[in-house]
C-alpha cells in the first residue's frame, strides 16, 4: 500500500489492451484500473470481464476495479470471482466499489430497485468480508441469507508466487455523498471519489475522519488509502489538453457552471497539470488514478503524468492536510453522475 506518498494509477481506456498494458507498466505507475457496466449504453466491457482481462495481462502493477457496481451482483458470486482473481494475481487485486444508479435499466434488467442500492451494498461489503475471512458464515439480512457458507479460493498447485491475501482484496469506496463517507469510514480500506475539486476533497477527508472516530476507528492503523480519481488530459500543447476535456466530457457536464470543469478535471501542459494536482495532494491524496478525459493517445497522458507530472509534487510539511488550500471548489456532491 502506498502509505504516506505519492503514487499514481492508470485507467486502462478505453477497453483493457495487452500492448497498452505492457507499455503502462514500463512507467513508474503503480495501479492499473478499469470499471465497467452490465448494460451499457456503448460497446464497452463489464468489469469482472476487464478485470480479468487486466489481471492476465498484467505482472507487477495493482489491478482494480474503478467501479464495481455492487448492487448488481449476488454478493457470493463475486465474492469468489475476486477472491480466485486475487489468488491468479499474486494478491494484487483491489476492489473500488460504488452503488451507481446513473443508468436504472441496469437495476430494472437484474430485479434490483433503485432505491434498494445504498442498503444491498452496505450488506454486500460485510458478506465480502465475511466469506474473505475463510470461516463458514451464517447472514441473514434484509436482502440476503447465508447458512454455514464457506468460500475456498481456487489453488495454485505448484505455483511459485504468492496466492491472495488474507482477507481478501481491499475495499475502496467510491461515491462523494454522504452515505458514500459513512461507507469508506466504517467498512473502506481507502477512500475513491472523482469528479470532486481540491476543496471538495478536503472537506471529504475531514468528513470520513470524522465518521471513522465516532465509530472508534483508527484509518491511520488500518492502513487506509486516500485515492482520487481525476479525469484529465495532459499534452505537450496546453490547448489540445483542455480541447481534450471539453470534448470528453463537456457533452455530459457542459450545461454546469462556466469552469466546473477546470475545478475538476485538470488540463494543460505537465507543468500546469502538476500546479493542480499539488492541490489535491494538499488536500490529503496519496494516490492519483489517471483516467485520460482523452479520445485518442490515451498513453500519452498517462506517460507525461508518471514521468513529468509525477516528480513535481511534494508531500506537506505536516503530512496530511486538509487546510489552507486557495482554490474555490464545489460541495462534494454537486456534479452527477
């Protein structure tokens, strides 16, 4: 795990390329990402699929999901999907988790209500845990019911790396509301929201902190990861770069407030690039998931973020944090999804 540094991941966009990821892991990057839905609008993959994929394709670099939709899976079932990927991986696994709803024919398709999603993901993540632990469970909840279940991983025989780890993958909650918060305090291995502002971030940090003590836990001792994923586009020519957002994003967010897009999705040049993202880290994050607001020479971005924009920041004097960041961000949950 990271720890207290400064470390960045890739979102492998837009679908999980074995060239691409061979050449992502030749770059100082530490974690490769990809999401996924099960009835997108595009011809874009699931992400169990992806993740598969990446996991195949990949030999060194963390490989997560960014996100997994977890209202829409029996938690079973993709308690042992990631829990045999993990032990393929050498235990590389990471499992970003949000409860989506952007798109409600996906719920309507697998019979699961809208406004069921918060509620079956909170119950999802403590069955995860608990079949990860390796003990027989016995749940019986509002939306599921386990009598003496017990997950065994699939076995390497004669493998000489090792297997998944005890527990199981880390959760990483994904969101920028409230419920997400009180998720990433309670239950998360790390925090991972996106659209979000340095402000805005901030003002998370100090949230889920808050969260976590009234429920007397130490993230700190946990080993708890502060992430952020930034949609962004960084090319030699600044212009090309906000061209690229504008035209990557601007047709879903374009109708928000004039530079909405400037407070949360960095464009520009390595150098510009690298002024907002010291701001983030200001903020408290560890650990940046590049996702390129790019449609085309994603590579590009990636390369110039781990080589150019990388090596420029620096940790606070004082660690983590949270105050005295100049830029006028957004409540964290005033851009939808």
């Amino acid at each position: 795990m990271p720890g207290n540094r400064i470390v960045f991941g890739a979102a492998a966009l837009p679908e999980p390329d074995r060239a691409w990821l061979a050449a992502a892991e030749r770059l100082p990057i530490e974690s490769v990402w990809q999401g996924g839905h099960i009835l997108p609008r595009t011809g874009t993959g699931e992400v169990i699929t992806r993740l598969a994929l990446m996991t195949a394709w990949t030999e060194r670099v963390r490989v997560g999901t960014s996100i997994l939709l977890a209202p829409l899976y029996p938690p079973v079932i993709i308690a042992k999907q990631l829990a045999d990927l993990d032990v393929h991986s050498g235990g590389r696994i990471s499992v970003g988790v949000g409860v989506g709803g952007e798109f409600p024919q996906e719920f309507d398709a697998v019979g699961v209500p809208v406004a069921e999603r918060g509620a079956r993901t909170d119950e999802t993540l403590d069955i995860l845990r608990a079949l990860w632990s390796g003990e027989p469970v016995t749940h019986h909840g509002k939306f599921f019911h386990l009598d003496e279940a017990k997950l065994v991983p699939v076995e390497l025989r004669g493998a000489d790396r090792p297997g998944g780890r005890p527990g199981g993958p880390p959760l990483l909650i994904s969101g920028r509301k409230g419920p997400a918060m009180r998720r990433a305090a309670r239950v998360g291995d790390g925090w991972m929201p996106y659209l979000m502002s340095p402000d805005a971030y901030a003002r998370t940090v100090g949230t889920v902190r808050e969260h976590a003590a009234a429920d007397g836990r130490d993230l700190e001792k946990s080993g708890f990861e502060w992430m952020m994923y930034v949609y962004c586009s960084i090319r030699p020519d600044g212009d090309r770069a906000r061209d690229d957002v504008a035209s990557f994003l601007g047709g879903a967010y374009g109708n928000k407030p004039g530079g909405m897009l400037e407070r949360v999705a960095p464009a520009g040049t390595p150098e510009e690039v690298a002024a907002r993202f010291q701001q983030y880290v200001d903020a408290g994050v560890r650990h940046f998931i590049i996702s390129p607001a790019a449609h085309e020479d994603t590579l590009e971005v990636i390369t110039l973020a781990a080589r150019e924009v990388l090596p420029r920041l620096t940790l606070p004097a004082d660690g983590l944090s949270v105050d005295g960041l100049s830029v006028d961000g957004l409540p964290a949950d005033e851009v939808a999804p």
